[in-house]
C-alpha cells in the first residue's frame, strides 16, 4: 500500500461484490472521479485471500451481504491486518444497526445502492483516502517522535485529574526504575494529582515546569526537569509530561557552585595576604624614611659648620668635595621627603571638599613666585577655572608639582611660557598646564608617573623622578584621572580630572 494520496496517483481499489453489475457500476462511478484507477474484483475467499497477502491496494470497497462471508468480517479482516486503510460499504442488504456496528468497527462509510445515494460514492471514496493520508502521517510523526524521545532518553506520560497514570513509554520507566505502569503508579513519586490542580488554577496555557530529586525503585536518586501541561483528550482534560534526567547538569552547577566559594575564598585570603602586605611595606617605607632624615640632618649640620669654619683653610678640591657632600645630602633629604609624601598618599584618609581652582593655583603661583621670578615666567591663568571636590593639601601639592615641571623643564635660554586653563564638563573638571618646555617622546608618555622614573640626568634637570608619581597617587586618591598630551620640543599639556561640584 502507499503511503501518501497524491493527484497523479494510481489509485487501487478492491471492490468486494458477487453482483457483476453492481462492480461495473461501480468502476463506473469511481472512473468519472479518478482517472487513474486500477479496480481488483473480489468474487471469492481465495482471491480476497490473495489481494490481502499482495498488499496493493488504497482502499477497500465491500457489499455486506456476500455468498462467501459478509461486510462485518471484510470490515474486522482487513483493519486487522491494514488499520490505516479505508473501508467503504455499498450495501442494500444492511441496516441500522449494522451500519452502526461498522462504523465502531473502524468503517470509514456506508453508503446505499439506491440511485440517489450512490452519486455520494466517489465523495466518499475520497474523503477516506484523504483522511487515511493524515492518520498515517500523523502516526508516522508519532512513531519517529517517539523514536526521537526513547534515543533522547526523555521520559512521556499521560495522567487523570485524579492523578492515575494513563500511559507512559519506556523511557519513563527506565528512568525512574520502574518494571511497569502499574508499579509506576502505586510508586505515585510524580504526586501527579496535586500537579494536576495547581496547573488549573494557571491561567492558560496551563504549563509548568520544575526540577525535582526523586527516588527510584532501587533507592538511587536522580534530578529531573518535568514539564507538564493541561490539554483536552476525548472530552477529558488531561495532564501531559515530558521527564528528564538532568542529573549530570546538577552535578556540574553543583561543582562550578563549590569551586566560585573556593576561588572567592582564595580570592579573600590572597586579597588579605596583599592587604597585609602592602600595609607593612607602607609602614616600613614610612618608618625607614622617617627615621633616615635624622642622620640626613646631622650631616647637612656638620657640612653646613665645617664650610663656615674652614672655608678659608681649604683648598678648592677639598672645598667642592664638602659642597658636594652637603648638596648631596640636602638632595637625599628631598628623596626622603617625597617618599614620605608618597607613601601618605596611600596610608592617610582623602576626605574632599568644594574647592575653587581659580584660588588655589593663585595660591600656588604665590608660593612659587621666588621660582616664577628667577626664570621670568609668564603665567598666563585663563578663568573661570570652575570648583572640585578635593582634598586641599594634596592637591596643593598636585598643583605645586605639576607648576614646577612647568618652570624647571624648560631650556635655562628660552622663557617659559604656562598656561592653565579648565574644560567644564558633565560632572568634572579638566584643568590643563601646558608649558613650552622640551616636550616628551610617545614612548615615555606611560612611564613618566611612574616612581623614580626620569628621564633626564639629576646634572641638566634636578628632582627626584617622584613629583609625578605623587601627581597620580594623589589624583587618584581624590576619584580623579590624571594624564598628558606632548611632542620632543613642542611642549606638554598634562592635565587633571577631578568630579565638579555639581555632581552631588
């Protein structure tokens, strides 16, 4: 038999009938619908007998009374054996109550011999192939889903509002251990009744979906996703679910849970550990530095008397080694000093306040003014410079730091020109100095806030190589960025970024 109707097909009929008139009318009939047609006449048991074996046929039409046998046996025969395909009876020898007893039995039609009934066979005829079509494709995408859900080991079943198991398939069983449906149900592990009414009580589409740890029939647990829903079967509502085994997937969250605790505990000790130890570097730093300056003092003392008392006795080698000594010492101060300041920066509080810029590098330009005036700088300040939120003494020294750069590394033959001025932007202000000094190559751009970091010789520029390192420590301390814009020759533009006032 084939398995789908097509237009172009050749449709097979038997046709189950002693009266040989009754079969030509028949052929006739069907011939004006399908073109196509191929009629096999059944007279008998041995060629009915036949054609059954041979299975090349769409559709079985049947007279019910037959010299050999009747339409009700034909009927049970061949749904027995073929259950998809259609059978037609065309009878004047019924009744109706074999009509009725026919069409239990699975008949797909009974349609009369009399003249104005038999007009309905060809329409009859084609509404069973075509409804035949449908049941066996739908039961084939039953079978491969089926087939599909045991491969995927996801478990079916079907229960009553009362919570009764209706069916299931294998894999249901497999999977919670169970030898049947009956054992599945006295288990009642699902508790499907209690599933059951907090579905209706969803609006619809009535569905749900939940992970459960269940017990099999052998003691064993296993974790589970079941997905049920209400649909309508036979005038009943009825609950469906699928079920499947998750246990790996639980095993593997369970395991990526245990290790985020113990990479966040190890994250903790090491973030500790690093908290300790930086705290006792400070601290030594601190210490080191703090009490380094004493010896430091003593020695510029010393230096300072022995050149007031001997300056007149020494010769003039003897005489520049005590100078540098002195200038040495008095250079190891200013080291110490900016290490002290650096390492407060990460040790000390930063409380903030409103701050206006305007007043603060005025006062600033003061305090340098002895430097501004031996270089005869030009300081041009360009208002409004706008308020921070800071912290007064550390960004005095910002801005004491970053206003020397400006004065000291400029060449001793040209006059340095700064200028410094304020972007007023969305929560912040950018304060730029920019100078006409000897300009910084790309490269060194990245390193120059780093500690110790110069990049000229103490003998053409002096300082520590620290100012910078304290502009940044500092800058950041206070929620700011800090950064610099520059070419050999051409000057630098540093600038900072501190929140405006207006941001709280």
């Amino acid at each position: 038999m084939t398995e789908t109707l097509k237009q172009d097909q050749v449709i097979r009929i038997l046709i189950v009938d002693d009266n040989p008139s009754d079969r030509v009318l028949i052929i006739r009939e069907l011939q004006q619908q399908f073109p196509r047609l191929e009629a096999q006449e059944i007279r008998d048991q041995e060629s009915f007998d036949r054609a059954m074996a041979a299975n090349a046929f769409n559709l079985v039409i049947t007279d019910y009374q037959i010299r050999w046998n009747n339409g009700l046996e034909v009927l049970r025969m061949v749904k027995a054996r073929y259950p998809y395909c259609p059978v037609i009876m065309f009878t004047n020898t019924g009744s109706e109550e074999i009509a009725v007893e026919a069409m239990k039995t699975g008949l797909d039609d009974y349609v009369l011999k009399e003249p104005s009934r038999r007009v309905r066979l060809s329409a009859a005829v084609q509404v069973a192939l075509e409804r035949s079509a449908r049941e066996r494709q739908a039961a084939k995408l039953e079978i491969r889903l089926q087939s599909l859900l045991n491969q995927l080991r996801v478990g079916v079943f079907r229960a009553n509002a009362q919570g009764q198991l209706l069916e299931c398939n294998p894999s249901f069983l497999e999977l919670l251990g169970y030898d049947s449906l009956s054992q599945a149900q006295a288990e009642n592990s699902l508790d499907l009744q209690a599933r059951y009414a907090q579905l209706s009580q969803l609006p619809p589409p009535q569905r749900d979906d939940w992970e459960v740890r269940l017990r099999r029939s052998d003691g064993s647990f296993v974790w589970t996703l079941i997905s049920t829903t209400l649909n309508r079967f036979d005038s009943e509502t009825v609950l469906d679910g699928l079920i499947e085994d998750i246990s790996s997937r639980k095993q593997a969250e369970l395991e990526v849970q245990r290790l985020n605790l113990s990479l966040e505990q190890r994250v903790q000790e090491r973030t500790a550990q690093l908290a300790a130890a930086n705290q006792a570097l400070e601290e030594f730093a601190y210490s080191v530095s703090h009490d380094l300056r004493e010896p430091l003092r003593a020695i510029q003392g010393f230096s300072s008397l022995l050149l007031e008392e001997t300056s007149q006795q020494l010769d003039n080698r003897s005489l520049g080694h005590l100078q540098r000594i002195l200038e040495s010492s008095r250079y190891a101060d200013r080291l110490i000093q900016d290490l002290l300041t650096y390492s407060q920066l990460s040790r000390v509080d930063v409380p903030v306040q409103p701050l206006n810029l305007t007043a603060l590098v005025m006062e600033v330009a003061e305090q340098l003014q002895p430097q501004i005036q031996q270089r005869q700088a030009v300081v041009n300040l360009l208002e409004p410079l706008g308020e921070v939120l800071a912290n007064r003494t550390i960004l005095m020294q910002v801005l004491t730091n970053l206003l020397t750069n400006a004065l000291k590394f400029v060449p001793l033959d040209v006059v340095p020109q700064i200028t410094i001025k304020a972007e007023i932007l969305a929560g912040s202000v950018k304060l730029w100095v920019e100078d006409n000094g000897i300009g910084i190559n790309s490269e060194a751009q990245s390193r120059i806030f780093n500690v110790f970091e110069r990049l000229h010789g103490s003998e053409s520029y002096p300082g520590t190589g620290i100012g910078l390192a304290i502009v940044r420590k500092g800058v950041e301390r206070m929620g700011g960025q800090v950064g610099v814009e520059s070419q050999l020759g051409e000057g630098s533009r540093f600038w900072i970024q501190l929140p405006s006032v207006e941001e709280t």
